[in-house]
C-alpha cells in the first residue's frame, strides 16, 4: 500500500506539476519571468530549510537514541558529497550534449554558453525566434535534463517518507509530504522551460503540453527507489536521506538561485529565497 500511495503522490508531484509548468508557459510564456523567479526562489528556500533541520539531522536524533555509530555525521557528509556530486557531473553532460546540439544546429550562427543560459536560463526566446529549429531542440533537450534531474528529486520524496513507514497515517504529514510538495511547485518553472522553446519552434500546445508532463515521470521511479532503499535499514536510510540531501543542495545553489537571479535582478528573489526557509522550519516544525 505505501508503494502505491508513494507512487501517486510523486506522480501529482512530477508528472502533473511538469505539466501544469508546459501548461502555464504555453499561456504566458517569456511575461511570466518575475513570478518565475519568485517561484524558484521561494521553492529553493523550503527545499533548503527541510534539507537542514530535517534531512541532515534525523540521523543525528537515531545516533544520539544508539541505533547509529558516533561516526554517523562523517557518513552523512560523505553522502551528501556523494548526491551533490552525481548530480554534478549529471549537469555538466547535459550541458555539454546541449551546447553541442544548439552549435551545431546553426553552423552560420554558433551558440556560446551567454546564448545557451539567455536561452535556456533566462526564457528569453523572443531573441531567437527566426531559428525556430535551434528553439525545438533545445526544448527536446531541456525534457530530456528535466527527466533526468526527476530521478534524483523522486529519491528525496522516497527516502523522506522511508522516515514515516506508515504512509496511509502520514499521507498529509512529514518531510515526505513536503518535499512531495516544494518538489511539485519548484517542477512547474522546469515544465515552461521545456513547453515554451517547444512551441516556439512549431509544436502544437497541447502536444507540447503532454510532452513535458511525460518528463516528470522519472520521479515515480526515483520516489520508489528511494523508499526501497530507505527501507532496508537505519543506516541505508542514513545514506540515502544524505545522497537525497546532497542532490536537493545542489539543485538550490547550482540551478534555482542563479536562474531566479537570471531571471530577475532584483533583491526580491533574496527575500523569496528567506520568506521559503521559514516556511519551510514552520513545516517541519509543526
């Protein structure tokens, strides 16, 4: 029954918060980029706040009863190391296989990395709208990003509700259930990065649409590993909870904040960004 639950819940996250992103960019498209950046940012400081006083320190509370060894704080920095760096290194090949893609696209015009982030980043496509060939494929590449970046997010859903085993009592209750739902809300800005290039190169909406919410899929599977592995003892949970942590850190400081930052230059993302980690306490707290 947890399985089934945990599958439904991450599928609202992913597969229909990406596609209500595809929806909301095939309405608004470039117009929405300050309440974008004000999404991104507010969904970066509850995702970092559950990360901090939940996450990471769970294990510290399962030390301190004596079911972990004193070594546990070293494992859990080893493990968050661990998620932020595949996650890392996941980045730079699809950033890499993407530049490759836009240059070669048009060999009279080749892309350089300022193109690809006022591209991709910034949401900026009106500056591209003669190269409608260049906007279709970097939308095909950034679902294929997206999907990939949704396993590791469908694992901190998973190994947060490994948490609370019993997920029918605590389907509305936990870190489980608010990763589920900063992970939905940070999903849709990912989902108009995908639908917007898509239809600006010539897709039909609705396809467009159904296409991104199609990227959000891997969340389901990542979600279900993370629980398996959680599940199996204290300290698979420990080092799935910190990989899970590691791969959350990195989505915050290495694509949220500097695409909310691109997006708006303003001191508002920064007090978005403050106003998400005390709601994000508040959450956790209660």
């Amino acid at each position: 029954m947890n399985y089934l639950i945990i599958s439904l819940i991450t599928f609202i996250s992913g597969v229909i918060g990406t596609g209500l992103g595809g929806a909301v960019g095939a309405v608004l498209k470039r117009e929405s980029n300050k309440i974008v950046s004000l999404l991104l940012s507010f969904a970066a400081g509850i995702m970092l706040a559950v990360v901090c006083f939940d996450l990471m320190s769970e294990p510290l509370e399962t030390m301190k009863e004596g079911l972990l060894p004193s070594y546990t704080p070293i494992i859990i920095v080893a493990a968050v190391v661990g998620g932020y760096a595949v996650v890392y290194v996941l980045n730079y090949f699809i950033d890499k296989a993407t530049n490759h893609e836009v240059t070669h696209i048009d060999a009279n015009h080749p892309a350089t990395a300022d193109d690809l982030d006022e591209l991709i980043h910034s949401n900026h496509y009106e500056t591209h709208k003669n190269s409608k060939s260049n906007l279709f494929v970097a939308g095909l590449v950034m679902m294929s990003a997206i999907a990939l970046h949704n396993l590791p997010e469908g694992m901190v859903i998973g190994a947060s509700y490994a948490l609370t085993p019993d997920g029918v009592a605590n389907l509305f209750s936990g870190s489980g259930f608010i990763m589920a739902i900063v992970i939905g809300l940070h999903n849709v800005p990912e989902g108009m990065a995908v639908s917007v290039p898509l239809i600006s190169g010539g897709m039909g909406k609705i396809k467009a649409v159904l296409l991104t919410a199609l990227s959000g899929l891997p969340t389901v599977f990542g979600a279900l590993i993370g629980y398996a592995l959680g599940g199996i003892n204290e300290m698979m949970l420990t080092v799935s909870l910190g990989f899970a942590s590691g791969a959350m850190l990195y989505v915050v400081f290495g694509e949220l904040l500097p695409e909310a930052i691109l997006m708006w230059k303003s001191k508002l993302p920064a007090l978005s960004l403050f106003l998400g980690v005390l709601t994000g306490f508040l959450l956790v707290a209660f």
